[in-house]
C-alpha cells in the first residue's frame, strides 16, 4: 500500500557502477541528455534503445514528452520496461513524466549528471514539463525506483552549473545538517570533492518527502528561498537577463534569512553569516532588483493559495519555520 513512498538512493564511484543496479531487466530504455551522450554511452550496451533529448526550458514541454513516449512505442516498450533517465533535471524531469504516463505508468529511475538533480531535481518524484511560460505546470509525483549518484559525471560539469547545484546542496543542510552546513562551505572554499555531502543532501531530501510526499506540510521546507528565486527569476525573465535557477535560490535563501531575522524569529546577523559563507563557497549573492519588484510575481507562484505564500524562515544553519504572510507584508519588512 506505502510502496510509491519508497525512495531509494543508490551510489558508485563510477557511472558504470549502475550496471549491477538494471542486471535483471530485460527491458532497458535510456533517455538521455545529448549533451552528456559520452557518460550514457558507457551503459548504453544494457539497453534496447536509447532515447536523446535536448536539455533546454524551451524543450521541457509536452511536445518533448510525446515524443518519448512515441519512440517507446515505436520501440516496442511493454509495460514491464524500466526507463532510465541520464542528465540533469531537465532531462529526470521529463523522463519520468513520460515514463509514469506511458501505457498508464511504467518505472523510471534516475541517474542524475548535475549537482542540482544529484541533491534536488531526482529525488522526491517530482516530474513534468512547462506549459507555454509557466514552469512545471503540467506533471505527477511518481517516485524513481532507485536515483542512482556518482560524482564521476560531475567531472565534465561547468562551473557556473556547479555553483547552481552548491545552492541547493547549502539549503539542503540548511533545512536539515547544521555539522553537514559547515562542512559543505569549507568544502566549496576549498574545490575538494564533495563525495559523501551529496549522498547526505540526497537522504535529507529522500527523508523529508518519505514523511510528505504530496507536499501537505512538511515537504515544504524545501522551498527555502524559492518564493524570493522564483520572483528574481520571473524579473530575470523579463528584463532578458542571465540568471540562474541555483543563483536566485542563492539570493532567496538570504532574503529569507533577512526577512526571519526581521520578523524576530532569526538570531541576530544570520543574514550576514549566510553571505559571508556564501561567497566563500562561490555563490552569487548579490539582489539585482529592488525588493519592490518582487511583490507581484510572489503572489502569482503557483505555490502561493488564497493570497498568502508560506515563507520558510531560517532559524539557524539546521533549523527553518514556516510563516504564512502575504508577499506584500514579506516586502514591507525587507525594506522597513
Ligand atoms: N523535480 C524536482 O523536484 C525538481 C527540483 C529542482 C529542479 N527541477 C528542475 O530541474 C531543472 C534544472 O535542473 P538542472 O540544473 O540539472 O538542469 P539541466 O538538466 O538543464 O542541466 C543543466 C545544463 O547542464 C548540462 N549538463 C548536464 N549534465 C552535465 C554534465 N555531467 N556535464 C556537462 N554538462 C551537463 C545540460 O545539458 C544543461 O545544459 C529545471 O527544469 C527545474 O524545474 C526539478
Ligand atoms: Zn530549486
């Protein structure tokens, strides 16, 4: 009956290491991101058919998601066969989309090749597609049977795409590991392999969306600094500026850390201990928009109901509550 809640986080020093993990299936099909074709191609000989995608948000839509299912199909894919998603959260996002409607539902599993979707984007079930501008608006939450992690992929990842994922690896530990928070900054300050901390971030996620996996409560701590990110991101989109989802999640935690500290509810300084850890790990943490701005598009998200948003408030590293204010009362106090 609790079979779909069943999150499992597998690991391998290499990408290979996912043989032992497909063996017995006699129906593999990959969907891959063309871009990481080179690390697909190492498992490919395991599968049927492979599948490749182009990885953009323009692509990340039903047309792409038909398609998959169409070259299932053409492949012959009954509903015993187990997609295998290789890229990062664009390409697990659309895999298992196509995967949990294709024939009424067949498994997925994810082996992510971005730091994002190694802490984030794979793990939760969480899967869609954007709907014309809006993002995710379409998609199910159908849990992988296994996300596959292994640094070895990270190897051919550009920095900026890094530091994106470092983001939410840090508001990972900050919702969770206070020890595991410090040791991640010294860690990016210092460009060692981060190893062990994205297996952690991975199983603070998987726990967290064990206990809520339709997000009703407590999965929604994992929006630390979202509501922020997702208005900086709309007005990126606007003014046709280059931002990041991992940048303006970096932004949003510390305006979120501001706005707890304002309301009473941080210790004193957090915000300027956060920045100064965040820039010592290599994150963007300066707000390109005045606040005003951000009002308007906070209480459009999709996650905002009956004129509230439910901000996710740090306490300190480890610890965050949630407050309900409407996006004008959370302006008010960042600027007051
Ligand atoms: N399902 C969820 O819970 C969840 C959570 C967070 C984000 N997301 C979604 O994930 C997406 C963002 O994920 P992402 O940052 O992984 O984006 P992405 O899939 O676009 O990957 C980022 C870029 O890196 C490239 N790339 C991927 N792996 C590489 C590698 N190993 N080496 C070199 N290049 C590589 C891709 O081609 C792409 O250009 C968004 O669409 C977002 O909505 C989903
Ligand atoms: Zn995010």
């Amino acid at each position: 009956m609790f079979k779909d809640m069943e999150i499992r986080i597998e690991s391998g020093e290499r990408v290979r290491d996912v043989l032992p993990l497909i063996a017995g299936e006699g129906e593999l099909y990959l969907v891959y991101d063309s871009e990481v074709a080179p690390w697909a191609g190492e498992i490919a000989g395991a599968a049927r058919a492979a599948i490749a995608i182009e990885a953009s948000e323009e692509n990340k839509s039903m047309d792409t998601v038909l398609s998959i299912c169409r070259q299932l199909m053409e492949a012959g894919a009954s509903r015993k066969a187990l997609v295998l998603a290789v890229g990062g959260g664009i390409t697990t996002d659309m895999a298992g989309f196509a995967a949990s409607i294709y024939k009424r539902g067949i498994r997925y599993a994810n082996l992510p090749t971005t730091l994002l979707a190694q802490v984030d984007a794979a793990v939760g079930g969480k899967t869609g597609v954007n709907l014309d501008d809006y993002k995710n608006m379409l998609g199910v939450i159908v849990q992988p049977v296994f996300t596959f992690l292994t640094p070895e992929v990270l190897k051919t990842l550009p920095e900026r795409e890094l530091c994106s994922g470092a983001a939410e690896l840090l508001k990972t530990f900050l919702i969770g590991d206070a020890a595991a928070y410090g040791e991640a900054v010294r860690v990016l300050r210092e460009g060692r392999d981060l190893g062990k901390l994205i297996l952690r971030a991975a199983s603070i996620k998987a726990d967290i969306v064990r206990r809520d996996p339709f997000e009703h409560g407590e999965r929604r701590v994992l929006n630390l600094g979202h509501s922020f990110a997702h208005a900086l991101e709309h007005e990126a989109r606007l003014r046709e500026d280059d931002l990041s989802h991992g940048e303006a999640v970096g932004i949003g935690i510390l305006l979120a850390a501001r706005l707890s500290e304002r309301l009473g509810l941080a210790e004193t300084g957090l915000e300027e201990r956060l920045r100064a850890d965040f820039v010592a790990a290599g994150l963007r943490t300066d707000c390109p928009y005045p606040l005003e701005c951000l009002a308007a598009p906070m209480a459009k998200d999709k996650k905002a109901a009956d004129g509230t948003v439910h901000f996710i408030l740090p306490v300190r590293p480890g610890e965050v509550i949630i407050r309900a204010l409407t996006p004008a009362e959370a302006v008010r106090a960042l600027i007051a």
